[in-house]
C-alpha cells in the first residue's frame, strides 16, 4: 500500500465499514493491494469490485490530458 490515496481510501473504507455495508470499486491494477490487504484484515460487510473500461479505450491513460477523460470515463 501507498501513502497518498491508496492509504487514505483503505482508512475510509475502514471506518465506514463499522457503521454501514460498503461497495468499494477500484481499477485492476489495484487488484493485488486490494488482494494482500484482505489477507492481512477481513472487512465484514464490504464488497470489493474490480473494473476496467474496455481495452480499446486503454490509450486514453498513455497521455497526459487524455487520462484525465479516462478517469471521468471510468
């Protein structure tokens, strides 16, 4: 895990999860965090959801201005 996002994020998830049931949907290239992560601490009442756009829209993420229509898309 990364400080920045991926540490906050996995703190709010943390939280919330005390009190509500969650969905959390992360790109794949989360998938192995999200992965080692559960394996340290189970997190009843949430559900993990690894998503992609389709792979003809993978350029979008190899330019700079281009990533930001990629995450709006995502």
């Amino acid at each position: 895990m990364y400080p920045g996002e991926d540490l906050t994020g996995r703190k709010y998830i943390q939280q919330l999860s005390r009190f509500h049931n969650l969905w959390d949907i992360t790109h794949s290239y989360n998938r192995e965090n999200v992965q080692n992560a559960l394996k340290l601490e189970k997190l009843p009442g949430v559900e993990f959801y690894i998503e992609d756009l389709p792979s003809w829209l993978s350029w979008l993420y190899q330019l700079e201005f281009e990533q930001r229509i990629y995450y709006y898309l995502w």
